[in-house]
C-alpha cells in the first residue's frame, strides 16, 4: 500500500522526480494494478545504477537491511519507512551511510513536531503516540476479518493491534532524539482529555529527570496522531496562554494526522535539498524492542513471525538491563529451543536463529556493548562504599 501511494504521489505532483526503478521479490508478471509496472525490477543492481536516492518501504528487516548496505557501498541516501528495521538493525546502518525515517509515520512526524517545538523555544519532556485500540493477544479470526477490511496484510494489522508497532515506533523516537522510557513496555495511559494527560507526563518526565517516550490510549477524541508535552520561558507564560495553549508550565502540542506515504514526499525533497537526518535509531541506541511470549510453548515449536505473529508481541526494554534479550526484528522462520511461558522476555538461549546479514549486526552490536560495559568497569575508579546495618 505505501509503495503504491508514494508512487502515484510522485508521478502525480512531483513533476521535477521521476520513480527511476521499483524493487520487488515477487514475479513481475503477478503485479496487475502497480501504477508503474514498466519500472518494476527484481535486481538491487538496476534499482541503484538508476537512483539518485532510494525509499526503502518493503516492512522487511532482513530484506531491507541487505539492500540499504548494497545502497551505501553505491554512496546513495536511504529514506525508510520501516521503523521494525530502524529499531534491529538501524543504528548499525546509521554509522554506514545516510539513513533516515521518512516523516508521515508516526516516528517522523514527532520528529518533525520536535523540530518545530525547538525552534519556537519549547523544551521538550514526552515524546507522545496515540493508539486508538489494543489487544495484546487478538485471536487470527479476528485479524484476518481486520485484514481484509482495512486493505492491508494479516502481519501488519496484528503488530498494530497488540502493541508492538507502537513500542518500535517510540522506541526508535527514544533513541533518535535522546529519550528514555519510565518502564519496560510503556505507560499506554488511557485518556479522555490530552491536556490533562499531557500535565501528567510533564510532571512525571520532570520527577525523572530526563524526557522519555510513551503513548495514551484515547476516548472521547481521535487517535491517529502524535504529541509532545514541553515547558517554555516563564517570560512567555501569559501569551502561550493567549495563545490557547493553557495557563502552563506544561504545554500539549498535538499534530492530529500522520499521512504516511502522503508525507514521504516531504522527507526525499529535505534529503534532495541538503537537509540532514530526520530520524534514524542513532549510532549509540539505550532502547530496545524485546519479544514477549503471548502464550506458553514447548521446546521445538516453530515462529514463522515475531512481528505481527500470533505467538509473541514486542516491549520497548532498557539495553543496558537486557543485555541477552532477542530483538523481536530478528524472529522470524526459527524454533524455540526450550519451553518458554506467558509473559516471558526471549533471550538467545531460548531460540535458534538462523544465519543472516541481520543477525550478523546484531551479535556484533550485542558484543560491542558487552565489551563498552566491561572497559567501563575497569576503568572505573575505586572507591569507598558505605554500608548501614540495621541494628548494628
């Protein structure tokens, strides 16, 4: 659908660009509604000689992340919109070459609604996502009947509806723009009224000293867009509440649509004119997205999917806590090797992965940090520790 979109944006109101080639994996001969099927190609060669940018939006982490390295080896900037492969394998990438998130969904555009808030001197606190349902654990029926009614496939409709797509995209927010979270999985308070939610998580992000990501869950207003709360200067109290934003110091800023490939057009003409990164999971990430077991399962038991799957569901989680914990990206066609339960965060001794460009990254990414912790224990300096013993 993306895909679709973006090209009928282009040829339609970008007459300066021009779709040079389409990648795909599927047959050429099976597309038969594709607005450019004379463009469609099944080889990474033809799709780079012929670029002078590429949008990479197949979903994909394995496949995307083969073809962004093959991107950079030809000096060539990569929009994505693909947050599941920004949170596994990104911030490898963003030390490779030019890579950033595309405005539209929802991590670009509270990207370009941080940019906007900077500028007009807001401090940013929460970094904010609506979610207008959720259901950790949907059953197939259902999905499939939601699948087929919105036009989009059975995997995507599942990770929206049991939380993981929102946890990848603010986590990717979180690492991108120097945020945290206040607990594994998010908050996800429900809401009947944003300003007042908004006050909350001000004084939260405050009591925690640094700004963090999350997402409410609305009633009684729409959903479908992002938020940040800020402060401002005290000197500019009386005329943001003028202005309608509220007698402060927490001030709401709302952007009530993300358009998704609508918005694509945006990003390729920054990164065309000069502009820097968007977004991307930066090169120094301290937020993860971790598979939660939906339900108990043997050893031996195949996952064909982690993301968008009926067996696991993904959690934002601190690295630095987790440092074995599998990313939910990288399951994906594997088995279990021992019996996990509900609720249950996989590590790598719980499953066989196969080999793989992305699992390569990774492991090399999981060592770096391993390796970064222990020189920082060693290099640390000794000192005095204090002890109180009740009693004593």
């Amino acid at each position: 659908m993306i895909a679709h979109c973006f090209v009928r944006l282009i040829k339609q109101h970008y007459q300066d660009l021009e779709i040079s080639r389409v990648l795909t994996r599927r047959p050429i001969n099976s597309f038969t509604d594709f607005p450019l099927t004379d463009r469609l190609t099944n080889s990474i060669d033809q799709l780079i000689d012929s670029a002078d940018l590429i949008v990479e939006c197949s979903g994909d982490v394995f496949h995307g992340t083969e073809v962004i390295e093959r991107a950079f080896e030809a000096g060539l900037p990569v929009i994505t919109i693909n947050a599941e492969l920004q949170v596994t394998t990104g911030s490898y990438l963003a030390g490779k070459g030019f890579i950033t998130e595309a405005e539209g969904d929802q991590p670009g555009s509270l990207a370009a609604l941080h940019e906007e808030a900077l500028m007009m001197g807001f401090k940013p606190l929460v970094y904010g996502n609506m979610k207008g349902y959720l259901n950790h654990d949907p059953s197939p029926e259902d999905m499939a009947y939601w699948s087929k009614r919105q036009g989009i496939s059975i995997d995507q409709t599942t990770s929206f509806t049991d939380g993981t797509k929102v946890q990848i995209e603010q986590v990717i927010v979180g690492n991108g723009l120097g945020a945290t979270i206040t607990k594994q999985g998010l908050e996800g308070l429900a809401s009947t009224n944003l300003t007042e939610t908004g006050n909350l998580l001000g004084m939260m992000a405050e009591r925690l000293g640094h700004p963090f990501v999350d997402y409410v869950i609305p009633s009684g207003y729409p959903a479908g867009g992002v938020f940040m709360v800020c402060r401002h200067d005290d000197s500019q109290r009386s005329a943001i509440e003028y202005f309608k934003l509220g007698p402060g110091p927490y001030y709401t800023l709302v952007r009530p649509f993300h358009l998704c490939s609508l918005e694509v057009g945006k990003t390729v003409r920054r990164v065309l004119n000069g502009g820097g990164v968007l977004l991307n999971n930066s090169t120094e990430p301290t937020l993860g997205v971790g598979a939660i077991a939906k339900r108990a399962m043997r050893a031996g038991e195949l996952i064909e999917r982690g993301i968008g799957g009926f067996q696991f569901r993904g959690e934002a989680i601190k690295l630095d806590q987790n440092p074995d914990h599998v990313p939910i990206g990288l399951l994906r066609k594997t088995a279990l090797k021992r019996a996990v339960e509900p609720g249950q965060l996989i590590t790598f001794d719980d499953v066989d992965i196969l080999p793989s460009r992305a699992l390569e990254i990774v492991l090399q990414q999981r060592a770096e940090r391993v390796a970064a912790v222990s020189h920082s224990l060693e290099t640390s300096p000794t000192g005095s520790v204090g002890m109180m013993v009740m009693g004593g």
